[in-house]
C-alpha cells in the first residue's frame, strides 16, 4: 500500500525561499497583486495524488526551478506559476514513463532553457516573462497551426524545441551573426524596438493583462492558452500608445 500524504507544507518552503531573496512576489492577474502561494498550490495538487514519492518529487523539481530562476533572472517582474503547476501535474498523472520520471525529466529541462537565456550566458534575457505567459509558445503555433495547435505551452516538445534554439541562438550571438539581440546599455538583450526596463514592462504587461491579451494566463490554475492573436503586434502597437520609448543599444 503506497504510502499517503495529508495536504502538505513542503510546499511551504518555495514561499519561504522567495521571502528570503526579498522578491516582491507580484501577480500579473488583473483582480489581485501577489501569486498564489506555493503552500496552496501544494493543497490544489494533494487534491489530486497524495502519493508520497510524487509529491515530495514534484516539490524538488519545483523548487529547483524557483532557484534557478532566481539565480539566473534576479529582475523578473511577475512570478505566477499556477497554469505550470497544474500542467506539470496533469503531464505527470498521465506520462508513460510514470510521473517521477516525468517530473525529473521536466524539471531537468526547464532548469536547462532558464540557464541558457538568462544573465550567465551570453543570452542575457532580463525577464521570464515571453516564456512563462505563452508569447514564445503562441509564435511558434502559429507557424504550423495544423501540428502544434494541440500541443501546450509546458509539453516537453515546446520545451525541447527552445532548447535547440536556444543553442542556435547562443552560437549566432557567440559568432557575431546576429544584429536584432544585440545588448542594450542595461547589459541585457532585447530582440524588440521598444524599452523593456522595469517601469515600462511593468505597464505594459499590466495592461494586456487587463485586456485579456496574454497568450497563457499563468495565473489560473484552469487556464485555456490561447495562440491565435496576433500578440506581438498588439504588444508592438500598445509599446507605442503608452508611449514606450525605443530601445537604446
């Protein structure tokens, strides 16, 4: 008989490691501020599997990849991580190979993407942000809506996919055969025409959200990704109503 777990605080433990990097834990829901903790992330999941080995694994790949975003994108904005977690889990409960194995597999790739496009690279992305709420995911659907429609924004093919460009795009930049990432004077790479320092991602974000123009609203555990608006040129055309400045190299 497996062993059970009551709703369990090890979750608990996420919530105290961003406490302690003093990170300011916001939401980019439009009806509140701050995320859902992780504490009650973990009740939604016991809900779900209270196999020991399970939970105790989910919360490891969790928490190494809370780290690692904290290491390697120390000026990310908004830190929902709902949709994730409640996809991770569905992958999970589902995975051929048996959800432990799945759950090092994820978490093992998704420490790998944030390593390659954050600051100890020579990527040097600022934010989480295209990736976490879908920009990234609803491009590349788009692309081939009849084979990747189907297919979510946290599945290992999407996962594996910025993977391999991640490293096309490292040995571009590495070999100076790129133009629209080059380094601005924040020492960041912004691939877009417009500001993104802190204020300005702030609003801008803010407002789409509002507007119900993100691709994947992070922030809803029953979230329906959505792929078939034309996010970047809405993004571009509101940079320019707020008045967002250009970007400076």
């Amino acid at each position: 008989m497996k062993q059970k777990l009551t709703p369990t605080h090890t979750f608990q433990f996420i919530d105290e490691i961003l406490a302690q990097q003093s990170v300011n834990m916001l939401s980019l829901n439009p009806q509140k501020r701050l995320i859902t903790s992780f504490a009650e992330l973990g009740n939604f999941i016991t809900e779900q599997n209270t196999d020991i080995e399970f939970i105790t694994t989910l919360q490891e790949t969790l928490e190494s990849i809370v780290r690692t975003q904290l290491q390697n994108f120390p000026e990310n904005i908004f830190w929902d991580f709902d949709f994730l977690v409640s996809s991770m889990l569905r992958q999970a409960l589902v995975a051929d190979e048996g959800g432990v194995d799945f759950l090092k597999l994820f978490g093992k790739k998704m420490v790998l993407l944030i390593e390659m496009f954050g600051n100890k690279t020579q990527m040097r992305f600022r934010y989480v942000h295209d990736f976490m709420y879908g920009f990234d995911w609803a491009r590349w659907v788009q692309k081939e809506p009849q084979n990747r429609a189907h297919i979510e924004p946290f599945s290992l093919v999407f996962l594996d996919y910025l993977l391999v460009k991640g490293k096309e795009l490292l040995q571009r930049i590495n070999h100076g055969q790129i133009t629209c990432y080059k380094l601005c004077e924040t020492g960041y790479r912004n691939p877009f025409t417009f500001s993104r320092e802190p204020e300005d991602e702030y609003r801008l974000l803010t407002y789409l959200a509002e507007e119900q123009l993100i691709p994947v609203a992070v922030w809803n555990w029953n979230a329906c990704p959505v792929w078939n608006k034309p996010f970047q040129e809405i993004r571009q055309q509101l940079a320019l109503k707020l008045n967002i400045q250009p970007q400076r190299h």
